[in-house]
C-alpha cells in the first residue's frame, strides 16, 4: 500500500511538471501577452513597453521563466497576478468558494434527482416512467450548458420574471433567500445536465441488489420495500457513488466554468476567462496547477476508495 | 479590452489651449477657491448609489499599468494637482490655482513650473498632505523599478524642489503644451504610504488605497463589486452619498437588465448597447442620454500590402462603404458620420472636408480606370495581384462583426474579396496591430490626447514595424504631413498650429490610409433621481466628478 | 456474451445484417431514432439550402430580426436579415463536417496511441500515458482557448483544435483494452509465430477493441459538436459569414429578450444531433457488448 502511494505520487508529480511545462509554453508562446492590452493607452511607447517587458522579466528567455516561475512555486510562492496586483493563491482562493457553492448545489440537485429516477426505473423496469426518465436524462446530457443556461434566462428570468438572470446575489441584500434565488438557475442548469450519470448508475446499482439473495431473504423476512431500499440499495450503492463523484469532478469544474460565464458568476470560470483574455499567466498558471492537482486528488481517491470498498480490487 | 479605451483628454478647448500657452488671459483661477468655502458647511450624506463596469477595476494605484476601467476607483479616492471638466478648462483640486503664464505658475518660455498647494487637506488616514506627495508622486512616476503607466511628459521633470509645504517647483528638459492635461490625469498618491517600502510595485497600498479624495476605501470582494465611504473630512464641496459601490456585470446584455430592474443606478463603462437604446429611452424612472465621445471608428490599411498601395483602390473602397446604412441600420443612427480624425468638437476640427458619397458604380469605375479587371474567379486583380484582403476586428464585438459582414457584401458585388479573420483581444491589439501584420482592420481609436499633435500616428517615422516609436501601425508616408506636424508641435501659437492641422486633416482625407466611418456616441443611462451626472470627453470615464453625485 | 451463444460465431451466416450486433442495435429502439435523426438533419441540411428561396449569405438590412413563419422565412431573419433556415442548413453542413472530421482524426490518433502504449508497455507506454493524463488534466476550455490563440480559425483549423482535446480519451480506452488483451493467447500464438509487432498490433489487436474503439468514436462526434458550438460561441471558432451551429448562436444573448429564437433554432439542432449521436453510441454499446466505465 505504501509503495504503491509512492508510486502514484511519483506519477502526479511528473504528472504535473507536464502539465505545467505545456501549459506555460502554450500560454507564453501565444502570440500577444500581458501587455498588449496597454498598446492604446495615451502616451504609451514602443521604449516604455520594452521596459515595461524587462520589468516584468518577460524578455528573459522562456526556459528561464519557466524555471523561474517552478523555482518560486516549490517554495510555496505562486506569484503575483498582473492584472490584480494580489498573490495569485489569494486571487484563486477569493473565486473558490462561489464555485465550490456552485458545484455542490449543481451535484446536490444531479444527485438527488438521479438517485431518485434511478431507483424508481430499476424498480419499475421497463416501464413508461423507466423510457421516458432514460430518454429524458440522455437528452439533458445532450444539450450543450451554455445554451441551456441562455433558455433558462429566457424562459425563467425575460419571460417569466421569476428569477434573476445573472450574479450570486443582490448588493444590499444579501440575505440566505437573496443567495438561493440567484443559485437556482446556474446550479439547475449544472445540475440536470449530469442527472443521467447518477440515474444509470442507481439504476444499474439497485438492479444488481434486487437480485441478490439478502434482499430476498430480506423480503422474505416479510421487511417493507421501502425499508430495504433504505437499508440495502441506497448503502451499498452508497460508497461506489462517492467514486463515481470523484471522477466526475473534474467534468462538474468544466460545467461550472460554462455556467459562470453564462450566468456572470463570480466564480474560477469567470476568473479563468478573464486572466486569459488579459494573458495574466501567474493567475491562469495557477488555476492550470490548480485544476490539474484537483483532478489527480481525485482519481486518487476514487482508486483508493474502489480498493476499500471491493476487497477483489488490489492496489500495486 | 476593447479597443476603445484610448485615452481622451480629448478636446482641449480654444480657450484652453490658449491659457495654458499664455496667450490670453486666463479665466480659470476664479473657480479656486469654491471648493474651500463648500468645505466649511458640514457635510451631509445620505444613500448609496451603485455603478455598473462591464470590465472589474482591480488596479488601485493610480500610477500602476492599468486600463481606464481602474480610473473610476482613482477619481473617487485620489485628486490630481487640478483636473479637467466637461468644457476642457482646468479646475484647480489639491492645488490652489492652476498654474498659468499670467498667474507665475509657468514660466513665459513653458520651463520652470510653480505650484502651490492647499493647507487643508488630509489624507484618508489623517495625516496631512504636503508637497513632499506631490515630489514622490512625480518621483514615482518615472522610477526606473515601478510599473508606471505613463512616463511621457514626466520623464522631462527636473530640478523637482520642495519649496515648502504647500509649495513646490519644476523645471521642464523642454517646453511641452500637454504636459498640463497629463497633470491633470495624474493623481497624487501618499509618500507614508510607501515609507520603508522596498518593492512598490507591491505595496500594501495598492490593495487598500489612501487618497485625498470624496470616497474612502471600505470593501472590495473580488469579481464581484468595491465599495466606497463617504469622506466626511473632504476639502471640496460634497461627497453627498454615504456609499458608492462599483460593481462588475461582465456581460453587456445583463447588466442592462439590471439597470433595468433598478439593482444598477448607473451604466458604467461600456454603457447600454445601441440595439436597447429605442426600449431604454422608454424605461420609466430613467434617464438615458446619448453622449458624443471622442473616438472615431475606421477602417485601416495596412498601406505596405500591395492592394492597398494605389490610391484608386482606397478611393474605390470609400465609395463602396455604405456609411449611411451601417449608422442608421446596426448603431440605430447613434454615431455621427466623420470624414476626419479629429473629433467635431475640437477647436481644430476642419468641417470642409469632402463629404463621403456612397456609389458602388463610382467605386467600379474608379477600379476599371486603374486597371483592376474582374478575373475567372469574379475577383477584381491587377499585374497579379489580388484584390483579396482579411479584415480584423475584437472578437466578440457583435455590432462591428455585423458591419464587417455588410461590408464583406458590398465589396463582393464590386469583385473584392474581403475575408473576415476576428482575435481574441490580447491578440489583436499585441503585435498583430502594433507591427502592422494586418491586412485591414476595424478600429475605434482617440487621435487626440490632450493636444491636436498626433506625430505618433502619422509621423513616417512612427511605425512600429519600421522600427518607429508610435502608432502609425498603417504606415503612412506623406512628407508634406511630415513637415505639417513638425510645424504643427514646433509653434507656440494656437491660430498658426491650427493652419498646420487643417492641412493634415485635408492632406490625410485625401489620402485615405484609413477610411473614416463615424463618431463614437454611446448610450448613458441611470435613474431618475442621480444628481449631478455630467459626461466629459476629457476625461476617460463617467464618475470623474463622483464628488458632485447625489440622490433625490 | 460467449457463454449464452449456443452456436459458434464462425457458423454464422456471412450476411452482415444477420449479425448478432447489427440485429441488437436494430432492436434497440432509441438507437434507431438516433440514426432516424442524424439521417433526417443530414437531408436538411444536404438539400435544404437547394430548396429554400434564400441564399444563406445574402443581407437584407430591412428584413432584420424577422420573426419565424414571416413570409418565406420559417425560422425568421438574424440581425442582418439573413434566411435563418438557410443558414441552419449550411451551417449544419459545416458542424457536422467539423464533428465528423474531428471525430476520425482524434480516433485515428488515438488508436494509434492506445494500441503503441498498451501493447508495448514499460518505458513506451508510460510515457505515452502520461502524455494522455497531462493533455486530460487540462479544462478543455482551456486548451480550446490557448489554441485558437494561436491559429486562425477556419474549419479545417477548428477540427484540428477539437481533435487535439479529443484524442486522449480514445487512447486511454484502447490502452486499458489492450493492455488486458496483450498477454491473451492468440496474442501469444501470434508472437510465437514470428508475426511482427506492427502485424500483431493492426492485424490481431486492433480488430479486438474495434467495439470500444466504434462506441467512443461515436459520443466523440457528439462531444466534437458540442465543442464546436462552444468555442464559436465564444467567437473565436468558425468566423462569420461562414455559419456553423455555434457562431449563429454567438451574440444571441444580447438579443435573447426581443428575438429568442435567434437562441433557440440553432441550439435545438445542435441538441438533437448531439442527442442523436448519443443514442446511437448507447445502442452501439449494447450491440457491441462494450462495458462502459459507469454501468
């Protein structure tokens, strides 16, 4: 066990020196850069964006920088944004939390929803419900989110008036209420675009224990269906799900960053979009290393979580 | 991020630019001292107001690189020496007067400068401010380790003496006129702040500014919104609004919703979009105003592509481009059309220029004259050469990639061939525009900045990818231009320099480097009951008088 | 599957519609109407432009922002006063080119890749599979972003992009898929016959993990629709006047409360080509009795 954790550390970590290598050379290498956006700025010379270029250490060669940025980065150092003057871990962790409100909310309602449908069709297999939640939940999964999210301004916010189309809350306001009415829309939208993962995943877990012989002994036993859905289904379906939540981690971070753009959310998708459009590599760097060690944790977990949960699963 | 933020002190007025010359008298010192006597009544602040920027302000420091989004957090917080109004005179702030030729605060020949200060004012931390903020401001300004925004002008500062606390004095390297109306966007920052401060660029400052001005720092939750305090110690008459917050709507179309559903007082930079100005006009409880700016969209050559090289075919181009559609149809008849590149406004504005004819069989003509014959393909060519070009623009401009599309139509009926090749931002305005690596672009771009002198846009020897130091990225080359500018920036006297600018602006329309389409006008909207809203050309953003707000 | 199935594969009649896997995708009905769409929007979009009276490139300045069913416009005019049936239409042609396009390149390369690192293994294949995990670890807005940076964008260019973010996911299917076949005994028997590495990879490996290689090669031209529409949207895809799904929804936001269906007609295609190509990789996965990581 310990030896096979080196091993996987091992393989994040020149996991992430790729990731950053091509990171940096894509985002370097592209033409424009940082101080473009300052060409048409009143009295702005072709000297001083030299020196400006010189000051920043952008003239240096880009292996250079590369090892530059590395070298402060392993001493916990992730540099300074350009465009917002904080240390980049500060302007990361200041748009965490509205994403992470956005990915919880959006998975709670997946979740839910897809645990509830996916139960209910493996029960009544076959059945109408059982069709129509199947074709439902692999058309949301079809529909792209940013327009999805453009249809649901639309319907529920130009048309209907009902909620609002965009930002995480009112300013002044700010009550729990005033948070959840701006939250329905984008976690909705997140959220039932990934109904159809949990659903067939309940759906497949829930048919395999009907079948097993406990659940009859159990029925047997004269226990009530509901009660042995509590007791059986849902727990030992329980932690492959956090598995399944594991890997779908980084898919959930690539919906919430549509959605945020959509929706204006001041969240890591807007920070994201806005960095690159002002080619601030510190920021974009770091949420690059960021997503990619979220995505590595994850995987991680979900391996180490299948070895507990099903002992025939050997790690190493 | 969009090309239009160019800076734009734009239109000095005839006056001004006389005063500041010392040709006639100025007019300006009466208005001094109205700040001192607001000063004494005590202030009284009610309500909040909220103001909507479709980009997020993030630098504080005035003088660090940023873009004119952060100028609405520095004129709430700081004061400049003395500012700039709506008609372009100069209105004294943290100095007494402004200095003038009449007055001894410039000396006749323009070089040495003398500048006295309030005594009253104090810093947002109550410390005091002096002459010595003024000396680190211009200091900092052109330290060679700060990421200073702008050293042109300050670079010529020497000899920068304190006099006393409320005075101080200057010697400029060489006379230069615009130096007063960069004054006048150079706000003074507090030397305390930066004592013992190793790395200014990342000063604690810069996070939390101090200033002298109507607002105090209170809160700033990035992405989202900063809000401001009234300063109740303020020298100058108000602020009158307890609270003032700047919130960030990324997103053009949300952001009128909001305004539209009251959660957003004031359209901030970037405005309403033309397409909502007929339903805006209508919003009861709202004011919404059209206002001319400075900038003036075209569409630009690169004058080294062969195609372009002949002035028939520029010529054939102009008559071919359907201005009057493009203003009234896709910018709903807001933007006046321009045949210059000096705003209308401006004292040396020529309003003899040829006007534009639309006449797509003048545009044939002018083609079949020069020789250009229509080939197998449709497509008009001439010694083999192709009249086939890209055309550039922001990415995500949605009216302008409309217009790119109309005029794509138009140009293929008369055998051209324009393709449409749009970059995101940071592209666009990088190297690709600076050295000249476009074939055509559409652009909206401020010519003037404070003075009529636009050497660095068509100076021959101002083009980046000749190794020049400007922005005449479309390479134009006119020795008569040439010899007009120097002319031009070497006279001291408005009248004679105005001679020169008319000249150029005829000389230029008839060049045609670049095809004048119209005057920016953008729509300004904002509730009903906000006092004291007052656009202003020179300056580069709605709340430089934030001060003067109030409500109800 | 081999444990149900009385009679050996090889007596099966050689008619390929006799198939056991063509005759379960033909029974599996959601795939049907998955292909009953793509074949319905492939026709419009072949002979649709032929049958409209409008040319989808031609501006009409006074016929802006037509709502559907005025005259002669079913789906009503864009904000240049173009056909939007006759841009759907010659729009569908380009992303579903786009889709398709990018669909075979990032299979071919990831085939390529998943079949070299699975059979080979060790060195090779680490660090084949590490490449994969890097280019995964990547928020593909990311990458779809960077790149157009740096190209200008055309179709053929956009394909390029999507097939670059797209291959990955291939490669590691097939890498696990050989990877468990490698040491099977035909593979054995292959090698002991002297076949060549290239031999057994083309000839005994690929052929194995044609099901999962066919299954993902199919939501890839979903995903490939997706992302097309995505990046268009944001402008920095397929460039006007060309239409593609995704560049007529661009700027469709601003117009969302006076003309919505600038928004709604474009991505209604886009859903149910995506939709269809999902069904169509459901029935296949059945068919071709592909387990999917999931169920």
């Amino acid at each position: 066990m310990v030896h096979y954790l080196g091993g996987r550390l091992w393989q994040s970590i020149v996991l992430l020196l790729l990731v950053s290598v091509i990171g940096f050379a894509l985002l370097h290498l592209a033409p424009g850069g940082p101080l473009s956006q300052f060409t048409l700025t009143p009295g702005m010379t072709q000297a001083q964006m030299t020196h400006l270029a010189a000051q920043m250490g952008l003239d240096r060669p880009l292996p250079i920088q590369y090892l530059d940025w590395l070298w402060h980065l392993l001493q916990g150092d992730w540099g300074r944004s350009y465009r917002d003057n904080r240390p980049v871990a500060q302007v990361i962790f200041g748009h965490l939390g509205a994403t992470l409100l956005l990915m919880v909310s959006g998975m709670a309602i997946s979740l839910s929803i897809g645990v509830y449908v996916g139960i209910k069709s493996a029960i009544n297999r076959g059945s109408f419900f059982d069709y129509m939640t199947t074709v439902g939940s692999m058309i949301a999964l079809s529909i792209p989110t940013f327009w999805f999210g453009l249809i649901a301004i639309y319907l529920f916010s130009v048309k209907l008036g009902w909620l609002p189309a965009g930002n995480m809350y009112t300013i002044g306001n700010g009550s729990l209420l005033d948070y959840a009415r701006h939250l329905i829309l984008p976690a909705s939208v997140l959220g039932l675009v990934d109904v159809a993962t949990w659903s067939r995943y309940m759906r497949t877990a829930t048919l395999e224990v009907i079948h097993q012989d406990f659940v009859r002994t159990a029925r047997a036993k004269g226990l009530s269906h509901g009660r042995i859905l509590r007791r059986h289904v849902i727990g030992n379906a329980l932690l492959p799900m956090v598995t399944l939540a594991g890997m779908q981690l980084p898919a959930m971070l690539g919906g919430a960053l549509v959605a945020e753009t959509v929706f204006t959310w001041p969240g890591m998708g807007r920070l994201f979009r806005d960095s690159l459009g002002y080619s601030d590599y510190p920021v974009v760097m770091g949420l690059l290393m960021f997503s990619a060690i979220l995505v590595l944790v994850g995987s991680l977990v979900t391996d180490l979580l299948a070895a507990v949960i099903d002992p025939r699963i050997r790690l190493g | 991020m969009t090309d239009r933020p160019l800076g734009s002190f734009a239109t000095l007025s005839r006056r001004q630019a006389l005063t500041l010359l010392g040709a006639t008298a100025a007019s300006v010192a009466l208005a001094a001292h109205a700040g001192s006597a607001a000063a004494a009544m005590p202030k009284t602040v009610k309500g909040q107001l909220t103001i909507a920027f479709s980009q997020e302000p993030t630098v504080f420091n005035p003088h660090l690189l940023h873009i004119e989004v952060d100028e609405g957090i520095h004129f709430s917080i700081f004061n400049p020496l003395f500012g700039i109004d709506e008609n372009g005179k100069f209105t004294p702030a943290l100095a007494l007067d402004v200095p003038t030729v009449e007055n001894g605060g410039i000396s006749a020949d323009g070089l040495h400068w003398h500048v006295k200060l309030r005594d009253d004012v104090q810093w947002h931390d109550g410390k005091p401010f002096t002459a010595e903020d003024v000396k680190f401001t211009l200091e900092l300004l052109v330290d060679p380790a700060f990421r200073s925004w702008r050293r042109a002008g300050h670079d010529l500062v020497r000899d920068l003496t304190v006099v006393s606390p409320t005075e101080i004095t200057w010697r400029l390297e060489k006379p230069y006129a615009p130096y007063a109306s960069i004054l006048a966007s150079t706000f003074i920052v507090p030397k305390h702040a930066f004592d013992g401060v190793a790395d200014k660029n990342n000063a604690s400052f810069n996070n939390a500014p101090i200033g002298t001005g109507p607002y105090k720092w209170a809160e700033r939750v990035a992405g989202d919104h900063i809000l401001l305090t009234a300063n109740t110690d303020y020298f100058g008459a108000g602020p009158h609004l307890e609270q003032v917050i700047y919130k960030y709507v990324p997103d053009l179309t949300v952001l009128y919703t909001q305004f539209k559903t009251g959660d957003v007082d004031v359209t901030g930079l970037q405005w309403i979009t033309p397409d909502h100005y007929d339903e805006a006009k209508t919003l009861p409880g709202k004011i919404v105003q059209v206002v001319p700016g400075a900038t003036i969209e075209s569409l630009t050559f690169n004058m080294e592509r062969p195609q372009f090289k002949e002035l028939a075919v520029r010529q054939a181009l102009y008559a071919a481009l359907d201005k009057a559609t493009i203003i009234e149809a896709l910018y709903y008849g807001l933007p006046k059309p321009a045949e210059s590149y000096m705003p209308q406004e401006s004292f040396y504005y020529n309003p003899d220029l040829p006007k534009h004819v639309f006449d797509l069989d003048k545009a044939k003509a002018l083609l079949d004259g020069a020789g250009w014959k229509p080939g197998a393909d449709g497509i008009r060519a001439k010694n083999g050469i192709k009249l086939s070009f890209t055309n550039s623009t922001t990415a995500g401009n949605h009216i302008r990639e409309q217009v790119q599309q109309y005029i794509q139509q138009n140009l293929k009926s008369i055998g051209i061939e324009m393709t449409i090749s749009n970059l995101p931002p940071a592209v666009m305005w990088g190297d690709y525009w600076m050295l000249s690596k476009f074939d055509s672009v559409i652009v909206g771009l401020d010519f003037v900045t404070g003075d009529p002198d636009t050497s660095d846009f068509f100076l021959s020897g101002a083009s980046p990818a000749k190794g020049g130091g400007g922005q005449n990225t479309w390479q134009y080359v006119n020795p008569e231009v040439d010899k007009l500018l120097m002319q031009g920036a070497s006279s001291f006297k408005p009248e004679e320099r105005k001679v020169a600018y008319l000249k150029i602006q005829e000389l230029i329309r008839a060049d045609l480097p670049f095809l004048p389409m119209f005057q920016f006008a953008t729509v300004r909207g904002r509730a009903q009951d906000v006092k004291g809203f007052t656009p202003n050309v020179n300056t580069r953003i709605d709340s430089w008088n934030i001060g003067d707000w109030s409500r109800g | 599957m081999s444990a149900v199935s009385l009679t050996p594969e090889s007596s099966a009649p050689d008619r390929w519609w006799r198939h056991r896997a063509v005759q379960r995708f033909l029974r599996h009905r959601l795939a049907l109407i998955g292909l009953a769409m793509i074949l319905v929007l492939g026709a419009a979009c072949i002979f649709g432009p032929m049958l409209l009276p409008f040319d989808d490139l031609f501006i009409d300045l006074r016929a802006r922002f037509a709502p559907p069913l005025t005259g002669a416009h079913w789906f009503g005019t864009d904000p240049l006063g173009r056909d939007l049936a006759a841009r759907l239409f010659m729009a569908g042609r380009i992303s579903l080119l786009v889709g398709f396009m990018a669909m075979l390149t990032s299979t071919v390369i990831g085939s390529v890749v998943g079949v070299i690192a699975g059979y080979r293994g060790g060195l090779v294949g680490m660090v084949l599979m590490r490449f994969v995990d890097a280019i995964l670890s990547f928020p593909s807005l990311f990458l779809l972003l960077a790149l157009a940076a740096f190209i200008k964008p055309s179709p053929a260019m956009i394909t390029i992009i999507i097939a670059v973010t797209s291959w990955t996911e291939i490669a590691r299917i097939v890498e696990a898929e050989v990877r468990s076949l490698r040491d099977r005994d035909f593979v054995l028997a292959a090698r002991m016959l002297g076949l060549s590495r290239r031999s057994i990879m083309v000839h005994e490996l690929l052929p194995n993990v044609a099901g999962p290689i066919i299954v993902a090669a199919t939501l890839t031209v979903a995903r490939a629709i997706l992302l097309e529409a995505y990046v268009s949207f944001l402008g920095y895809g397929i460039q006007p006047p060309v239409p593609s799904w995704g560049n007529m929804l661009n700027g469709a936001q601003q117009y969302l409360a006076n003309a919505p269906w600038l928004a709604i007609v474009p991505g209604v295609a886009i859903t149910m080509a995506v939709t269809a190509f999902n069904f169509i990789g459901d029935g296949l996965r059945d068919a071709l009795d592909v387990r999917s990581e999931l169920d």
